[in-house]
C-alpha cells in the first residue's frame, strides 16, 4: 500500500503572552490553526489563510529567514516541520500530513470565524503556564511555549 502524503501548515497565533487553540472536531485533539496547503499557494501563504479563515485574524509572521540574491524569492521559514501519520489501519501507514509550522503575532484575541469553521467559543488562549498544566499533546504545549516565547522576544 502506498503513503499519501499531503503538505499543510500551521500556526501559532500569539497575542498577549498567549496561543490560541481549538479542539479539532475530526480528529478530536486541541490544535492551533491549520490545514492543507492549496495547488496553487506556498506554504506560508496557506499558513496566513488559515488563520483568517479559522479565526478571523490578521497574522503577521515571525520571521527572521535571511534573504537570498535574485534571481530566487526567499519563502518564510518555518519554525518546525513535522511529519504526522493520520490514517493508519492495522499498522500500516495510509496517509500522512508533512507539516510547516510557523509562529505569528495578532493585535487582538476576538475570534470571528468564517462560515462553517469552528465556532468562536471553542478556541482558548493558553498562556506557558496554562500549557504546561494541561494535558495537551507534548509537541502542542512545548511548540506554543517557543512561539509566545519567540513573540515576547520580538
């Protein structure tokens, strides 16, 4: 059986010292925004429209990839990426998610989600501490911590 993989991207939102998060209806984990990256986006530009779609904020990314000479366009540089098994039955592998994780700052907490996106009471902000005492997936809370701490930084 062959692996499907698919390219998304993430982000964690960061305003005031905290993440936001909702619990994933489908795959009932708590995540930041996200999803698959369209044909005809790049990865950080799929990053930029999940958020506004998800949660009705404007992102500006935190990045400090360094600019390379023309003729190429330097992309933002996720701050991990990370390989996701999503469907596995029986030990076998189906389907997979290569995912780009970036970090990003809001100028506000008020969630308006689009239509048909998770409601707006169901996404928290999650302070370091707030993380660190929940029982949120390891890779959640230590990659929510750098990117408030990386926003703080800023």
């Amino acid at each position: 059986m062959e692996t499907t993989r698919h390219l998304t991207a993430t982000v964690y939102i960061v305003n005031d010292g905290a993440t936001a998060l909702h619990e994933h209806e489908r795959l009932g984990i708590v995540v930041p925004p996200g999803g698959h990256v369209d044909r005809d986006e790049l990865p950080h530009e799929a990053a930029l429209r999940e958020v506004r779609e998800e949660t009705g904020l404007t992102a500006t990314l935190l990045d400090d990839t360094p600019d390379v000479s023309d003729p190429a366009e330097t992309l933002p540089r996720p701050r991990h990426q990370l390989l996701y098994d999503v469907n596995v039955h029986d030990g076998i592998v189906g389907h997979q998610h290569i995912d780009q994780i970036y970090y990003a700052i809001v100028d506000d907490r008020t969630i308006d989600p689009a239509v048909g996106e998770t409601p707006a009471a169901a996404w928290k902000w999650y302070t370091p501490e707030k993380l660190q005492h929940s029982d949120l997936a390891p890779d959640t809370v230590q990659i929510g911590i750098e990117a408030i701490r990386m926003a703080e930084r800023r």
